[in-house]
C-alpha cells in the first residue's frame, strides 16, 4: 500500500478522507476476506489478476466476493460524499458479520504479513469501485501518522473508462484462466501474436512492452473467435451480465470493445482533450477523448491501433494503440496499403502488429518462436491440445493416437485429422508443437520467452454461453 501522494498544483485538489472508526472496521474486515481468498485459492491465486476478481472464478471463495465488495462501495461512497442511505448501516454490518463467519469456519486468522497483502488488494478493489461507481480516482494510503486514509480525485467519465479497461481484461484473463480449454486455446493466440510482435525501443521497457501487452489482451480476449465459443471472450461480458459478475461500466466498456475497429487514423483537429481523427481507410471521422496527459497530439500526427466508442460520439484511444509521426507526404497512404496487403492473409489486429514491428521497430516478422519451453512440454501441450480439440469437436472418427511419439510417428501432417474450424493461430501453434516434439533433445535454457500461464486444478461451475 502506497504512503499518500504529495499534493500538486491543478485545477482541483485531491481530496484526503480519513478511515477512521465504522469505516475502519469496514477496511479490517475488506482485508480479512481478501486474506481468506488468498489462502483459500494458495498457487491458483495469480499476481496479475486482482483477488477480488479471480475469488469470483472459484466455487470455495465466489460467496466472499459480494461482501468484500458492498464493504468497498460503502468506503468508497463516504470518501466521495455521496449522498449514504440509511439501509447501508444495516448492509455494511450484515457484510462484516458475513465475513467474520467465514473466517471462524475457516478457522482462518491473518497475519501481519497477510493483512499487509490484503490491503493492497483492498486498495485495487476500492480503485475499481470508485471509478466503476462514482468517475472517481480512490487510492487507499497512509498518512505520516501511517493511518489509513483515502485520496480521491474527481476525474472525467471518458478517463474512468480508460482506466477501468485494465479491471476489464482481468475479468476476461481470469475468465479464461478458470476454464482450460479457454486456458488452451489463450497459449496459442499469445504465441501466434508473438511471432508477429518484435522490435524495442531505446529507453524504458515499459514505453515498449505496456502498450504491446494490451495489442496482445485485445487481439486474444476481444478480435479472435475461441474455438470453445465460437465468439471472443468479451462476448461473455457484454451488458446481459448481472453486476455481480462483471460492474455495470465495464459491462458498457465490454460492449463498447465489441463496436470498437482497428486501423490506421490521422488526427486533424484538437481541442483539448477531445481529438478528431480521420479512418485512413474509410474516410469517416471520430471524436476521442485523449487518456494521457504525456501523448500532446496534433493535426499530422498518425494513430495506429484501436479506437473504441464510449459515450455518445465520443471514443477512447486504446492504451495499445501509438501514435506516429509521419515521416513523408504519402507516409499515411503507404502504411494503409501496406495494411491492406497484410490483412489478405492475416487478422487485422495480427497484420497491425507485424505493420508496427516492421515500420516502427524495423523487426522482421514472422519470428519462428518455439511454443514450449522444452520438447517435454511441447509433448504435453500436444496432449492437452488433443484432448481439448477432441472435446469440441475438431477430430474425425479415427482420432489421434494417445502419446506424442505416437501421434508424430502415425501422422505425416500434423493437422491431417483435424476438422474444418481450426483458425490460423491454433492451426500454426500445433504445427509448431509438432515440429519441436519432434526435436531429439531439449534446447537450451535460454528459449524464447513464452507466456506463462497457470493450470487451474478446481472444479468451475457450468458457465452460460451468452
């Protein structure tokens, strides 16, 4: 948990509310619940995934989850000074009491390093809900004295969005992790992305690798049909939910993702935060609300990535998209050709991103990654994937033979049993676990970088298809 952050000059000043008594309470028992969670789901519980989130994708802490929750609407509400009702006492007691009765049949008590941990997940459960419910930025702080406090800052609703996309992709990553055929399916997209992604740039990683990681979330969770549903992901997180599951903002942001298009946009007005751009490929113009305070744009300037309406007329430009300077008179027209062509044979969102390695960072693509650490674990990931693609569907009668070694010796190409309805991004990953299968010895420890995902080991309850 952060100390409280030195007061600026701006328009407005963040405003600092004590956590004291009733509301102190509230925070104890926030922390004692998310402590319990962490427990509970031990390895499964994912650092990149707030716990509050990941508690809901379980049977053994889902129930947890509406008490910590309303406990932070409570705080949130106070430090905001809305108008509180009176049935909140009432609420905010029964929610307490719920969590205290969890923990005795438990038998669980936290220690000073896991009330510690579990105010920090306090911390993003109380940022989420103060953006979520009220366009406000929350941040759960210390003062000198080291008493809790809450520093809130009224910000606009477009800028809440943006920031509220964050909790929305964990909600999608913690879905999917929950679910390993999703899980599955989520390895092969990331690897297919990263044969296209290369390059860096001189300087900070993060300048790099922040708006790169969410090009990946948005073309795996939102652009791509998942075998397993037959639509993307965010599919499941339109406005249909209930808010138990998924807040009524990002159930807006979800579908808002849904209408949202990828390409290329050059800006041609700017009023302050409101920028106008004009689709290079359409010709139609968009208003957007400019998130960062470090981008200045100016009419010339190019965006290449993802626009996303939020209100009215008004869009957001994703955290992954960048904004270019054109380097020539017909710099737009060749990078919109050069996209054209790349879609023929690629997704949109794929040939975006082989466009940014080649034309910003001078990266050859595709990169001919391995897919699995080793050839042990390409052989498991080819069994995993048999049995995942057998479930839904993709394998003739014959099948494939139960072992690794024996499906590479019987098939003389990999993908001759699967059916039609494999799409280009699994179909190349199994061709890639094949060909390292195939491998006599296991490379060295210094492999590509893969991303990692955790296997969930509990039973999820059956979801809706939406």
């Amino acid at each position: 948990m952060a100390k409280a952050p030195a007061t600026s000059r701006r328009t407005h000043e963040p405003q600092l509310w004590p956590v004291v008594d009733r509301h102190l309470d509230a925070l104890n028992a926030i922390a004692d619940g998310l402590a319990l969670v962490h427990s509970i789901l031990g390895k499964d519980a994912d650092p990149r995934i707030a716990l509050h989130i990941l508690a809901g994708e379980y049977p053994e802490t889902r129930d947890l989850v509406s008490p910590v929750r309303l406990l932070a609407e409570t705080l949130v509400e106070s430090a905001s000074n809305a108008p509180v009702d009176a049935s909140r006492n009432a609420e905010r007691s029964a929610a307490i009491e719920s969590i205290n009765a969890a923990l005795k049949q438990a038998h669980f008590r936290a220690t000073r390093r896991n009330r510690k941990d579990a105010l920090g997940d306090a911390g993003q459960l109380i940022q989420e809900m103060g953006l979520e419910r009220h366009n406000l930025q929350c941040i759960l702080a210390t003062d000198p004295d080291d008493k809790h406090v809450i520093v809130t800052d009224r910000i606009p609703s477009p800028l809440a969005h943006a920031w509220l996309i964050e909790y929305l992709f964990q909600r999608m990553e913690a879905f999917v992790e929950a679910d390993e055929n999703l899980s599955l399916e989520r390895n092969a997209s990331a690897w297919f992305f990263e044969c296209w992604s290369q390059g860096v740039e001189d300087g900070d990683p993060a300048y790099t690798d922040f708006p790169r990681r969410i090009r990946e979330q948005e073309w795996s969770l939102v652009s791509r049909d998942t075998l397993s549903l037959e639509e993307p992901v965010i599919s499941s997180f339109t406005i249909d939910q209930e808010p138990v599951d998924v807040p009524p903002q990002e159930q807006r942001l979800a579908t808002a993702y849904s209408q949202s298009t990828v390409g290329i946009f050059e800006i041609v007005a700017v009023d302050g935060p409101t920028v106008t751009v004009r689709d290079a490929d359409s010709g139609r113009t968009h208003r957007y609300y400019e998130h960062s305070e470090e981008a200045d744009p100016y009419p010339g300037l190019l965006i290449v990535g993802r626009m996303i309406p939020v209100e009215d007329d008004l869009w957001l430009r994703s955290p992954g998209a960048m904004i270019l300077r054109s380097r020539s008179d017909d710099f737009r027209n060749t990078l919109s050709a050069s996209l054209t062509a790349l879609c023929e044979t690629l997704p949109t969102p794929i040939a975006l991103e082989g466009l940014i390695s080649t034309t910003v960072y001078s990266a050859k693509v595709p990169v001919p990654l391995l897919p699995a650490p080793t050839v042990t674990d390409a052989r498991g990931a080819l069994l995993e994937a048999r049995e995942t693609l057998e479930n839904l569907g993709f394998f003739d009668e014959i099948g494939l033979p139960q072992t690794p070694q024996a499906m590479l010796d019987q098939l003389e190409s990999p993908l001759q049993e699967v059916g039609l309805g494999v799409d280009q991004p699994v179909a190349e990953w199994l061709l890639a676990l094949f060909d390292q299968a195939a491998l006599d010895a296991e490379r060295p420890a210094n492999h590509p970088r893969k991303r990692k995902r955790q296997k969930q080991s509990k039973q999820q309850p059956k979801r809706r298809r939406k």
